[in-house]
C-alpha cells in the first residue's frame, strides 16, 4: 500500500507540475502589462520598470517560469535579504551559497494588480465559503441521491422507478446557470414568502446591531443548484450498480437463507454497490469547486467562484492563477485519496 501510495503522489505532483506550466504559459500570451495593472495607466516609465524588474517580467519567459515556480515550491531558493523575508516568510533551513539560501514557506501566489494584496490571502478568505457550499450541495445530493437509487432499483419498473430516472435526466440536462436562474426566479422571488429565501446572498450578512452573522437560508437555493447534476447521477449510478448486485448469487442466497428484506438490502446489496458512487461522490466534489463558479455569480454568493469572476472582469490575472492552481491541486488530491479509499474498500483492486 506505500509504495502504491507513493505511486499515485507522484503521478498527482506530475500533473500539478504540467498544469502549472498551461497556466503559466496561458496567461503569459495574453496581451496584458502586468506592471501597468499594478502600477495604473498613468504611472511613469520609472516606475513601470521597477514593477518589472520586481515581477522578473524583464527576463526571458524560461526565467520567469523558474522564478514562478520556484515561488510555488514549499521548498525553494532565495537571497537571504529582509524584503525577501517580508515577501515570503520563510524558514531558512541552509546556505547554498552566493548569498541564497534553502527555505522552507507556503507557496507563494504573487500579488493581485487591483488590490496590491497577497493571493493566498483573499483566497484563504472566499475558499471555506465555497468549501461549505461544495460540502452542503454534496452532502445533499450523496443522501438524496443514494436513497432514490436504491428504492428505484428495489421497486425496478414501478411509478418510484420512472419518477426517479425522469428526475435524473432533467438533473442532468439542466446546464447549473440556468438551473441556477430558474432555482433563484423560482423559490428566491415567486415562492419568497413561503419559501423566506432570498435570490442573492452570501453565507455571511451584516447586521446593524449584531454585526457579521452566519445567514444559512441564503445557502439552500445555491446548495440545491450545485447539488442537482451530482445527484442526478449518483441516482443513476446506485440504481445500476443496485440491479447488478441484486442479481449476484450471494443475495439469493441470503433470500433463501430468510434474512429480511431491509438487511439483504442495506447491509448486504448498499455496501458492494457503493464503490462506483463513491468515486463518482470525491469526483464531483473537487468539480463543484469549479462549478461553483457561476452558482456564486448567480446567487451574489461571496466565495471562490465569484472572487474569480470578479478578477477575470478587471484582468487580475495573478488571483486567476492562484484560482486555477488552488482548484487543480484539490482535483488531484482528491483523486490520490479516492484511489486509495478504493483499494481499501475493494480488496479486489490491484495495487499496482
């Protein structure tokens, strides 16, 4: 299992490693001055320069890949100067010589061209509230979507049958803008005083005398769009791999052997249908994070999705960047664990 393990690492630091080099590559062909959107369209020569000089955008593009890089890298070489200590906050761990040393720091984002602020701060800010509107739509569609699963396959052909793949379908086709703008019309405008949900509003809200309160209404209708595409298909998968293990031998022996309906069912059937929707489950979780993108913009949701948007509009590439590789690196640690999850669950699998 270790070296398995370590197999997958690798395979995941590969790729972050070619993501890193599209992303960089991808926003380095855009015709942009970095150092004009820090410094405004009015600043000096001088000071466009000195911008350039900061970022290394006066080097060729194969040093400012290694510069980028090398600011990434929780493990990495810099001159050992205060502003580079200031700038990266890091541990020295040895000298290396001409004045460099070894350091050990959290990767290095840049900074953004409209606020001057660091990336990983204002995505240290927007990523819980995303987390928990990506953990909430999951969580939602994992029960709701197991639980229809099951009783379509257990009532194969039935009224309970047709209803759930009809909803799977719709669940499928229905693209989450638009599902997102029929939800907040819907439930946010037309059913608003029934439903008390507002069409736009983020997890947090001010309140004059209280302060900055937790509003949870405003993430049901965001949790419910998120949620729709996962759930349709974790319906269908449990349905599937449902019909497949019901038709195993052992089932109709434990029938034969009189054991309950609801054991066969739950403790027998459930627990070797459920490996295919837990891939699928860790799979759309980090997908809901890019998904998240255009929930948020609908929902006037403050989290990563709308913070990215937000910097795409005013080309603050750097907060992009940071976006992508963030939501990347998720994509592939999620994958690691489901692969190992996996093996462990299903002896069967080979570990190779």
């Amino acid at each position: 299992m270790i070296s398995y393990t370590l197999k997958k690492v690798s395979y995941g630091l590969a790729v972050m490693g070619g993501v890193i080099l599209v992303v960089f590559v991808l926003f380095n062909i855009l015709p942009s001055d970095p150092a004009r959107m820090t410094m405004g369209q009015r600043a000096d020569v001088q000071s466009l320069d000195a911008v350039r000089k900061e970022f290394g955008l006066d080097k060729p593009k194969h040093i400012q890949f290694l510069h980028y890089l090398n600011d990434l890298l929780p493990i990495s070489i810099h001159a050992n100067s205060r502003d580079n200590q200031e700038k990266y906050q890091f541990v020295k761990l040895m000298e290396v010589g001409n004045g460099e040393i070894l350091v050990i720091k959290k990767p290095y984002l840049r900074r953004s061209y409209q606020t001057k602020r660091d990336v990983s701060g204002i995505l240290w800010e927007t990523v819980p509230n995303t987390f928990v509107l990506a953990a909430s739509a999951m969580f939602f569609a994992t029960i709701i979507g197991v639980f229809l699963g099951v009783i379509s396959a257990v009532y194969r052909d039935t009224w309970i049958d047709k209803f759930a793949n009809t909803f799977a379908i719709i669940g499928i086709s229905a693209p989450s803008f638009f599902a997102g703008i029929l939800i907040a019309w819907l439930f946010g405008f037309v059913l608003a005083d029934y439903t008390g949900l507002n069409m736009s509003g983020s997890l947090y809200s001010y309140d004059p005398f209280k302060g900055e309160v937790m509003t949870w209404k405003n993430l049901v209708l965001p949790m419910l769009t998120l949620g729709l595409r996962p759930l349709a298909i974790i319906v269908q998968l449990t349905r599937s791999a449902m019909l497949d293990v019901m038709a195993q031998d052992y089932i109709r022996t434990a029938k034969a052997k009189g054991l309950s309906k609801n054991v066969i069912i739950f403790k027998h059937a459930l627990k070797n249908a459920l490996n295919p929707v837990i891939t699928a489950v860790s799979g759309w979780f980090a997908s809901l994070l890019a998904g998240s993108f255009f929930v948020e913009y609908i929902f006037g949701y403050n989290g990563l999705g709308r913070t990215t948007v937000n910097a795409l509009e005013m080309s603050d590439f750097p907060v992009v960047m940071g976006s992508i590789l963030f939501i990347a690196l998720v994509f592939v640690i999620m994958n690691i664990l489901v692969d190992i999850l996996y093996a462990w669950i299903d002896p069967r699998v080979k570990l190779t």
